[in-house]
C-alpha cells in the first residue's frame, strides 16, 4: 500500500506560476504576524519538520529541529531535489558563514526562479535560525509545491483545496468545511475524507462529534498505517486551540488529496465512460424517435390527399358549407399537430447530426423514403392538392352564394317596398284639404312635394326589384315562378300610385288659393302684435324692476326715467288700437265668404285678449312704480346723512394723528371741518321734518334705510363732540410745544412713534403697546419704574394712554423743565440775594400783569430781617410747584 501511495503522490514540475505571485505575497505577510502566536508556532514547527521528514526520507535523511537542521543550506537544496525531481547546483563543501550563506541562497535562488517572491526572506536570517523566517519559507516552499498545483473545477490552490474537502466530504453528517482551522477541529472531516475513498478503514457510523480527540487519533493513525501520510498534528494541540493554525490543516490536508489522486484518476475515467455511453444511448433514441415520426407522417399524408382530390360538388349550400366546414376543421385541428411533428422532425434530425458530429459518431442515413427531403416532397405534394381544393371549395361556394344572395335580395327589396308602399294609396285618395286651414294646406302641399320626391327617390328600387327577376330567370333559378308573380304585382301598384299622385296636387293648388288674403291678414297681424307685445313686456319689466340707489342722483334719475315714460303711453295706444283693426278685419272676411277660421293665427302666439290683457297690467303697474320712487327719495335722504357723519369722524380722526403738518395748519383744518358740520345743520333739520311727516303717517319701521333718526340725532351729537374735543387736543398740544420748548420735528416724531404702536387706531395705547413703544425709543424699563411711568400716564387708572397723556410724558422727560428750586434761584437773583423781594422790585423788573399776579399771591416774610413791604418769594416758589416750603 505504501509503494502506491508514493507512486500516487507526483508533483507537477512544469507549472509555473503567474498569477499567484500576489497571493503568496499577502499569505506571507499575514503569517509573519499570525507565528507570533506560540500555539501556532508550535503546530507549524510539527507539521512542517513531519512534512519536510516524509520527502527527505526518500532520499534516506531527516531533520530534528526545523530552525537548526536548515542553516547550513545542505539539508534545504536537498528537501528541494526530492519534491522537484530537479538537480541543484552543486553545494558549497565548506562550514564557515558564507558558505552556509551560500548554500542557502542557491536553495532561495531556485525557489525565486520557480516564480515564486520571496518576502523579507533573506539567507543570513535562515543561517542565523530564525524560526519564523524558517518557518515563513518551508510553508512558501508547502504552497508552490503541494498545494498550488491541486486544481478543481476551474478553482486551484488554496481555494481548490477547500473545493475538494468540500465536496467529497458533502455527504456525511455533522460535517461543515467551510475553512482550513475550526472546520477540522472534531476531527469529522478527517474522518470522512478517509472513509469517502477507503470506507474499509474507518467506520464512520461508530464517530461521536463530542470526542474530538479520539476522532483526530482515529485518523492520524489510519492515515499514517494505511496511507502513509506521517502524522503532522496533535490531537490535544488542534482541539485546546481556539483557532487552530490554517497553514499547519492546509498542509496536513494536502497530503491528503495527493494520497487520494489515484482513486480520483480512476472516478473520472468511470465518469467518463459513463458520459460516452449516455450519448451513445440519446443518440439510438433519437434515431428510433426520428423513425417512428417519420413513418407516421408519412402514414397520414398518404390519407389525406385522396380526400382533398375528391372534386364532386353539392347540390345545396348547406351541404357545401359542410364541404368548408371541414376542410376548415382539416386546417384548424388535424393538420397543425402534423406542422408541429414535420417541425419537429427537422429538428430532432438536425439536433440528431450534431451531436453525433460532436461526438465523432458517424452521420445518421434513415431508412429509405424516410429522409427529410423525402418527407419536404410529400408534404409539398400535400400541400398542393389542398391549395387545390380550397380554391374550389370557394368557386362552388361563391356560385351557389349568388343564387341564394340574388333572390335574398330580390324578397329584401320587394319587402321594403311593399312596406313602403303600404297605406300610401289610401292617404292620396283622402281630402283632408277642404276642411284645412292656408297653413295647414300649405303644409299638406310641402308633405305631398316631399311624397312626390320619396316617390322618384323608389323609382330605382323598383327598377332593382325587375332587374333582378330577370337575372334569376336567366339563371334558371329553382322559383322563378314566384319571383316573377310578386314583381308584376309591384309594378301594377307603382303605375296606380303615379296616378293618384297627380290628382291630389291638383286639388291642393285649388284651395291653397282661397286662403291667401286671410294668410296676408294673419301675417299683418303678427308683425305688428310682436313689436307691440315686446314693449308691453320690457315696460311690466321696467315698472316692477327692484332699484337698488345709493344717493339723491340715482333716484332722481329714476323719477326723470319713469316720467318720459309715461309721456309715451297716448302713442302706445293708438298701436294697440291699429292692431285689434287688423283682427276686426281677419272676423268680417271670415263671415263674408263663409269661411270656417280653425285654430289661431299660425305666424304667432299672441291673441287680441293677451294683448288686452297686458295692456291693463302696464296702465296699473304706473301709478305703484311712482309710489315706490317716492319712499325710496325717503329713504336716500337718511342714507345720505348716516354715511355723512361716520365719514367726517374718520377725516376728523386723520387729521388728530397727521403729522404731515404743523400743529397750527391742523388747528386750521379742523376749524374747516367744524364750521363745514355746522352748515350741515341744515339737513339734519330738514330729516327732522320728513321723520315727522313718517310719524304722523303711522309708519314707524321704515324698510328702505338702516338708518334710525334716533342713530342720526346720536351720530350728530357725537360728531361735535369729538370736533370740539379733538380742536382741544391740538390746542393742549401747542401749548405744551411752546411751554416746553419743543421743536415741530420732536412732536412729529412723537406722533410717528404713537401712531405705530396704536395698533387700534382709536388715539390710545394699552399698557403693552405703551412698554413696546418706551423700549423702542430706548428705555430700558424695569417693573417698578414702568408701574411709576403708569402712574404718570394714567393716574386714574383708565388702562390706555392717550396721545396728550403720551406727549406731556415725553415732554416731561426730554424737555427742560423748571424746578421750583431754579425759581427761587431767580428771584434770589432780582431781590439781590436777600431772603426776601419789595413790591417796587417785583414792578420795575417783571411785565406788569406778571407782577401783580406774584404781589397778589406771595405772603409777607417774617423773618428778623424783613423790611416793610417785603414779600415771601420762597414759599410762593414752592406753591407753584406744588412742593413744601424748603
């Protein structure tokens, strides 16, 4: 068993790599961090001296410690002769450094030129025992040798390593290979990948996943005994380690798959042989198939063309449209199956060929006859004789459809025309007429011109209905005898209609005459009732339409309107009295020449009485028109001055706050507007007057106004009101402006500022408005000095603050303002710094009334030094300012 096992194991020594250059690269840099593990370490330095020992033993040596055994180079050329089969150059014989170096380097040199790059790999580290470099290399030398020429299903090395466990070991339980570390730790995998090629060596029913460690023993000892594969790991290593080292498993896997390369040969060449025989088998059934189809088409074109040969016609058209009805069925059910087994016929023999090319078979000869080009000239023969066959389905078809449509036609036609003919004798022979009216006779006489063309207009269809008798007579058609009797009688009855036809006109035009002077009558009368009639209706709609005015003007446009109006009503009378004329006239006709007048004027809607009728409502509707314009020039004068007084208020309250102008021009404006109100007094008095007269008419809801005189006598109150109160705003303000020296520009501003926060518009602020407008002029305002401002503002604690309140505030604030101590300052100044001030002293510097207005109120001084005369100015200085005595 060992001898086949190492002859199974062979390595590929003309793969060179290309490809994988970078893939050994980044497997090297992720080991050289990964032997930092000790765990791994030590599983690496196992399997690698058990791997370099099964290859070195054949050339009758080994190695004992990985990192030592390597330095001197000798051992290392050799592991390289072994698994390459190649000569390397000769080794250096010598035991100093550089011929260790050397040695070395040649083994580095030969690994490089087998396309392999070496990283951070140098000689001196291998001669020096570096056990990871050491390490590092021997798995670079594992890669390039054992592992990347395993190749499966277009996946090679490391992935078509996996690729192969993964698949042989597929279907055993608790088996999962996903990867080269925790995958083989319970020793299942192992396990399987023996049993899948050599069941007799293990019996995987008996392994238990919870002992891993007897289920890795299991197999290093089978595969050592039985297959000769060294064992590379320990069981305690791999299963005590969380992640066992993935070079260390790849490695002792490896060998694995070369153990096994021989049974693999073998599978693929049953699988192979497999495969050329079920070729072999889908060719010989395709070959029957193709016989089969073909015979049986065959079979049912050689029936079918006896049928459609058969060329004997029908007698009846039911019995030929049977004839179609089953070539129809042949077509649609019958024949579309076989298209689809010729199709297929063609198929399978193509698809047939092909395969057999493909499988260098030689080329399918069907039996004779049964070729595709024998099969293509039937079905063309089948072919032919069925366009053949259509072609005269569709003639007999055709002939005996013209029959059966001619004389289909012939009763249509004689159908519709006995229908149409159908009472027509008995209306000519009528005489409706003399009984008639001119409209009436005229409209029988444009019925009887439209008959007369209807009548024209069938004259073909009775040449149709002859014309086709005769066709089915040449024709010999089966009931010529029926067809001929029923055409006379058509054309007898056409000759007698013509005849009556005649004779009615005759007697139409003769009476039509009769009734042409009342008809020129009628129509008189017409043209001239319209007219009449339409202005009888726009004057009812004039006289009872609802007005809607808004001042004096528009209701006495409206009076001047309804008086024209009137003034035409003698006119409109002689019209009405024109128009009965022309009905009077139409009456005494009638009676004269006996005629009898049947129904109503036919050119109009109108009659005497409907134009009697109107006539009477529009001369009442005159007399209620003026009554109403009277109340509504009423009802303007209160609207009138209502919305006069609401509008003079809001110009009042736009001139208050206008700071357009000076405080004078708005004292002039508003001195214009209070002498405009108390000229206005005179309509207010007049009002007064028509209330009265309402009154005294018992009419005390007036419907025609909102307005109540006592809401004019209240408007009017308050509009002289807020003008004298507004003229003494402005009056308080020019006195404040000059008693405080105020500038014309500080009082706009002031205006502008109020104006802004009165979000009201009613000449007053809220506390809230009140604070904003304070801090937007720069106050910065706590709770308490804002509640000693309002006390200021709004000593009565109204809640608002008006413009004057607002202006004495600002004043008070910005203005100079004198003080009682700066008074008494400049008397101390005109008494010459005495305590007290003379009468003679007072009357030579003040103006004279300013004088005797301190004389009269200052009380003596009392102190140790008064003079006779002398008057207190101290005291008097703090009355004035309301204050104690200092």
């Amino acid at each position: 068993m060992t001898t086949v096992i190492e002859t199974q194991v062979q390595y590929n020594n003309t793969y060179m790599m290309s490809t994988t250059g970078d893939y050994m690269i980044q497997e090297d840099d992720w080991d050289r961090d990964l032997l930092l593990d000790p765990a791994w370490e030590k599983q690496q330095r196992k399997t690698f001296t058990a791997w370099c020992n099964s290859h070195l033993r054949k050339a009758g040596t080994q190695i004992e410690n990985i990192e030592e055994d390597f330095r001197n180079g000798l051992k290392l050329m050799l592991l390289l002769e072994v698994i390459s089969g190649e000569r390397l150059p000769k080794p250096d014989k010598g035991k100093m450094r550089f011929h260790k170096i050397a040695n070395v380097n040649k083994a580095l040199d030969y690994i490089s030129s087998k396309g392999v790059k070496l990283v951070s790999i140098g000689a001196e580290e291998i001669v020096d025992g570096n056990v990871k470099m050491t390490l590092g290399m021997i798995w670079t030398i594992i890669l390039r040798f054992a592992i990347q020429d395993i190749s499966v299903e277009e996946t090679s090395a490391k992935e078509g390593l996996l690729l192969w466990c993964q698949r042989k070991t597929a279907p055993y339980r608790n088996v999962n290979v996903q990867n080269f570390h925790i995958s083989w730790k319970d020793g299942l995998a192992l396990c399987a990948l023996i049993h899948r090629h050599r069941p007799d060596l293990i019996d995987y029913s008996k392994l238990r996943k919870d002992d891993p460690i007897g289920n890795l023993n299991t197999a290093f000892e089978v595969a050592e005994k039985y297959l000769d594969i060294p064992k590379m790991l320990d069981a305690e290593d791999i299963v005590n380690t969380p992640k066992p080292d993935e070079k260390a498993i790849m490695t002792y896997v490896s060998c694995f798959y070369h153990a096994f390369a021989g049974a693999e040969q073998a599978e693929t060449a049953a699988n192979r042989i497999c495969k050329v025989l079920a070729v072999n088998q889908e060719n010989e059934r395709l070959m029957e198939e193709y016989e089969k189809l073909a015979s049986e088409l065959l079979e049912w074109i050689r029936r079918t063309i006896p049928w459609l040969e058969n060329r004997v016609a029908e007698q009846t058209m039911r019995a030929m449209q049977q004839k179609l009805e089953d070539f129809r069925d042949y077509r649609r059910v019958h024949k579309p199956p076989r298209v689809q087994e010729k199709c297929q016929l063609e198929i399978n023999f193509n698809t047939l060929q092909t395969k057999l090319r493909l499988s260098n078979r030689p080329a399918f000869m069907p039996s004779e006859g049964k070729m595709v080009s024998d099969i293509a000239n039937a079905w063309k023969g089948l072919e032919q004789v069925e366009k053949g066959y259509e072609e005269w389905l569709l003639t007999e078809i055709r002939r005996l459809e013209r029959l059966d449509h001619l004389a289909e036609k012939f009763k249509q036609k004689c159908s519709l025309h006995e229908s149409w003919t159908t009472g027509k004798e008995h209306l000519l022979s009528q005489k409706d007429y003399e009984t008639a009216s001119l409209m009436e006779i005229r409209a029988l006489m444009r019925k009887h011109e439209a008959f007369e063309s209807d009548l024209a207009a069938h004259q073909d269809r009775v040449e149709q209905i002859a014309a086709i008798a005769q066709e089915l007579n040449e024709l010999d058609y089966h009931d010529a005898a029926s067809v001929n009797t029923r055409c006379q009688g058509i054309c007898d009855q056409w000759d007698n209609l013509g005849t009556l036809t005649q004779k009615r006109r005759d007697a139409l035009e003769r009476v039509e005459k009769l009734w042409e002077t009342i008809d020129q009558l009628y129509l008189e009368f017409a043209k001239r009732a319209a007219p009449f009639n339409n202005w009888m209706d726009g004057a009812m709609e004039d006289l009872q339409d609802m007005f809607i005015v808004h001042s004096i003007e528009e209701i006495q446009s409206l009076i001047t309107a309804h008086d024209q109006f009137k003034a035409t009503l003698p006119e409109a009378d002689k019209e009405r009295i024109a128009v009965m004329g022309i009905q009077n006239e139409i009456t005494k006709i009638a009676q004269t020449y006996g005629i009898k007048l049947v129904g109503v004027n036919p050119y109009t809607v109108l009659s005497p009485q409907d134009i009697t009728n109107k006539w009477e409502a529009v001369k009442q509707l005159v007399p209620l028109r003026d009554q109403m314009l009277q109340e509504e020039v009423a009802r303007q004068q209160a609207n009138i001055i209502g919305p006069w007084i609401q509008t003079k208020m809001e110009e009042i309250g736009h001139v208050s706050v206008d700071i357009t102008g000076s405080l004078e021009e708005q004292m002039n404006n508003l001195k214009q507007y209070e002498q405009n109100i108390i000229n206005y007094k005179s309509n207010i008095d007049k009002l007064e007057g028509d209330h009265q007269l309402i009154q005294e008419a018992l009419i005390f809801d007036n419907k025609h106004t909102n307005y109540t005189m006592e809401h004019i006598r209240v408007g009017w109150e308050q509009l002289l009101t807020t003008i004298a109160r507004t003229i003494n705003e402005v009056e308080n303000q020019i006195l404040t402006r000059d008693a405080k020296g105020i500038s014309q520009e500080q009082l706009n501003e002031f205006r502008a500022s109020f104006n802004h926060f009165d979000r009201k518009r009613n000449g007053m602020m809220d506390p809230d408005d009140f604070r904003a407008c304070l801090i937007s002029m720069g106050y910065d305002l706590g709770e308490v000095e804002f509640a000693r401002i309002m006390t200021l503002v709004d000593p009565n604690n109204t809640g608002v603050v008006t413009f004057q309140a607002f202006i004495d505030f600002m004043t008070r604030e910005t203005a100079e303002t004198d003080t009682a101590e700066q008074v008494m300052a400049s008397f101390k100044i005109l008494a010459s710094d005495k305590p007290y001030i003379t009468v003679e002293e007072l009357r030579r510097e003040l103006p004279p009334e300013q004088a005797e207005y301190c004389i009269s109120r200052m009380t003596k001084y009392t102190g140790f030094d008064a003079s006779p005369g002398a008057l207190d100015y101290i005291s008097f200085s703090s009355a004035l300012y309301g204050e104690s005595d200092l």
